[in-house]
C-alpha cells in the first residue's frame, strides 16, 4: 500500500499527517511512503528527515495525490490553483483526515461520488478501545494546554500568589467552562502555573474529574438530560441555558482569566458568556474562548482576532493545535498509525463493518454515503 502525505493547504495549518519517526514505523510494517516536498516544514521536518525514515519525496502535489492508495491528512481536502485536491485522488484510494464531516456533509457527499473511501478522524468513537486513534482527544489536550498559556501571557498580573518583602500577590482567579478534553487540560496547566481554578460543565459526571485535579466544581442543579449514549454533551433547553448563565454571571464576575471550551457536536457552539457578563468584568480581565472555530461561547468572540471589550481582552483563536506543531503532529500521526494498522491486514484493507470503529469513522464506501449523522446533516 503506497501512503501518501500531503503539505497541507489550509492558511495557517502547520501540522503535517506523519512525522519522520512513524515513517519509519510504517515502512518497517511494508508500506511505502511517499511525502510531498516541504509537507513537514512547518512542523521543524525537513525533506531530509522524511528521506532518512525511509520515504520518498515528491516535488508536485497533483502527482503525490494522484499516486496515493492511502492518503494521510490533517485539514480536509481543500483547494489548490482552482482545483479541488480530492479530484486527484484515484477512484478506489482511502482517505483518512479530519473531514469535518457534519459541517460539511456536501465534501462527504462529493468524496463518495469520486468512489473515494474515507474515514473521518472526527468520528472515531470514544471508546477505551478506540483511545489511541482518538484525535479529538490527542488534538483538543494540546489547544487547553495553549489556551491556559495564552490567557496568562495576556493577563496584567501573574497567575501565582507570592508572598515576597514587598507585600503579597494574590493569585489569579480562573474560570474554565466546559471540562472536556481541552477544559481538563487548561484545567491542569492553570493549576500548574499557580492560578486558583473553578469549572464548570453541564455533564455533571466530570465533576471529580474536576475536583481531582484541585479545582472547584461550579455546581448548578440541571433537571435535563445533558449527555448522549457516547457521552457527549447535547444542546441544552433555552431554560436551562439561561438558568446556566445567572449562576455564571456572579463567577465570570469575580474571575480574572475565563476560558471557554464548550461545544456541542456537530452545532454551533453555545453561547454561555453574554456581553452583559464581560460588561460586568474587571478591566484587564482575559476570556480564552477556544471554542471561536465553532463560533464561540463567548457573545463578544471575534473567531481568529484579539479584541478588547470594555477594557476585557477576548481572545478567540482559531486552531489551536496548530500553533504546537511539532507536538500536535507527533501525537496525531501515532493516531493514524494506530488506526491504519486496525484497518490494514496482509497488506490489504480489511473493513468489518460489524465493528464499531470501523462503522463509525468510514463515511464513505462503495460509492455510498454510510453515516446515518451525515446523510442527516445533508437533508
Ligand atoms: P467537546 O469538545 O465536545 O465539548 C467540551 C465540553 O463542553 C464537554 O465536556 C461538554 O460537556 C461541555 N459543554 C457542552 N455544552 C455546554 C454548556 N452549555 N455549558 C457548559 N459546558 C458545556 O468534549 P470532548 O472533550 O470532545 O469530550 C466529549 C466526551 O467524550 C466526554 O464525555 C469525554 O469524557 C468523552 N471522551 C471519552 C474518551 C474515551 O473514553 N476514550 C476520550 C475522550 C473523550
């Protein structure tokens, strides 16, 4: 099976599909690889490293594309010189990336009519069993650890207190809201650097998760269900949300730092901090709102810009993993050598639908749409 990776397109996206070390893996287990000149550049590779592990560079991208049995990718397919990249993929190819597959179920759609089998990363369950393909996961750790450093940079004042001959330094208040993957980790770094950290989330089972990480649960009573069968947080009522902002407005309120990460898949993010709530914050005070790709939790986000509201820094960044790149790349490329091996066997692909990951992550095969989310989300 002859793989090939990409230099990715997207302005900004300076993650590459395989480092040099799981090149070597891959090659070792019989596939070739191929990688596009300059594809790791922006995640400190060069050409040089990828021709060490093994591989072999390829000058044109229309050519890479074109050779792949297997191509490996970050962002989705996009364009290039007024050409869609997925047209050069050869009918039959497999194509395992982020797909963005419910907001954008018109590219899934595409992709089956060019006979392409593709598996979105986005869709990879999360499962005990599916944990090391779990690039939501690997991905979103990465962009909590960011945010945290990027709220204290931003901040006026230091995040730990000091007692020094000089008086004493209170430490800094942080709020996370949303205590998934990403909250957790902002959760962990804030501490680390010395803040003292509340959370909350309306999936009231993170609690300890919370609390095991020495922050303060914000607890608010919800009378809804507010977790699908996968765990997942589904779209609270407009009651609830609006229950959920009183309780928050006296937190956001006190609160030097608030980072927001709450989503909700496959929809707009919810907005949880109103711009009455920021009216109401200290001046210099910072609001992290990783959740600016998906439109923000925060009602004065400007998704990819730094804007200052009544004296409050919003910061709404957009890709985050992005900016850790060499890591970012590490831990994603270990995700797909630990799915391709799951999906590869005798050097062949081997697709039991019968089994979860599989089903759940293949969006098209066969010419056909096969996720029952996606076809919803095109009708
Ligand atoms: P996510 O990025 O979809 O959302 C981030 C957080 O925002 C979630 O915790 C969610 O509950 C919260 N949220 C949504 N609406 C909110 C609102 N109105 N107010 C406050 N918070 C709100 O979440 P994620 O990090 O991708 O995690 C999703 C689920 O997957 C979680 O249950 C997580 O524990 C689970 N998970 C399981 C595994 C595994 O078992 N291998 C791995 C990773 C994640």
């Amino acid at each position: 099976i002859k793989i090939a990776v990409p230099k990715e397109s997207e302005l900004g996206e300076l993650r590459v599909a395989l480092v040099p070390d799981t090149v070597s893996r891959f090659i070792k287990l019989g596939f070739e690889v191929l990688v596009q000149s300059g594809a790791g550049l922006g995640a400190h590779f060069t050409d040089g490293d990828y021709q060490a592990a093994g591989a072999q560079i390829i000058s044109s991208a229309d050519q890479l594309w074109t050779e792949a049995d297997l191509l490996l990718k970050v962002a989705p397919p996009g364009e290039q010189n007024g050409q869609q990249e997925m047209d050069w993929l050869k009918p039959g190819a497999v194509l395992i990336s982020f797909l963005d597959p419910l907001g954008n179920p018109e590219k899934i759609q595409a992709l089956a009519q060019r006979q392409i089998t593709a598996f979105s990363m986005e869709l990879i369950p999360r499962t005990s069993r599916a944990q090391s393909m779990d690039a939501l996961s690997s991905q979103a750790s990465i962009a909590g650890y960011k945010a945290a450093l990027l709220a204290a940079a931003s901040l006026p004042r230091m995040f730990p207190m000091m007692t020094t001959a000089a008086g004493t330094i209170p430490p800094a208040k942080v709020l996370v809201i949303g205590a998934g993957v990403a909250g957790l980790q902002a959760i962990a770094t804030a501490k680390r650097l010395g803040a003292v950290v509340e959370a909350f989330d309306v999936r009231p089972a993170v609690k300890e998760e919370v609390q095991s990480l020495g922050a303060k649960f914000v607890e608010i009573p919800i009378e809804e269900d507010t977790a699908t069968k996968g765990g997942y947080a589904k779209e609270v009522s407009q009651n609830t949300q609006e229950r959920i902002r009183q309780v928050l407005t006296e937190h956001v309120k006190k609160s030097n730092v608030v980072i927001t990460t709450a989503q909700v898949q496959g929809k707009r993010a919810p907005i949880i901090v109103t711009e009455e709530m920021v009216a109401e914050m200290d001046s210099g005070s910072v609001i992290v709102d990783i959740a600016a790709d998906r439109g923000g939790n925060c009602a004065c986000t400007e998704p990819g810009k730094d804007i200052c509201y009544n004296g409050v820094h919003v910061i709404g960044p957009l890709n985050l993993p992005a900016t850790l790149p060499v890591d970012a790349s590490q831990v994603y490329a270990k995700n797909l050598l630990t799915l391709v091996k799951y999906l590869v066997k005798d050097g062949e692909f081997q697709l039991n639908f019968e089994d979860d990951i599989i089903s759940e992550a293949c969006v098209t095969y066969d010419g056909q749409l096969r996720n029952a989310r996606v076809k919803e989300a095109l009708s």
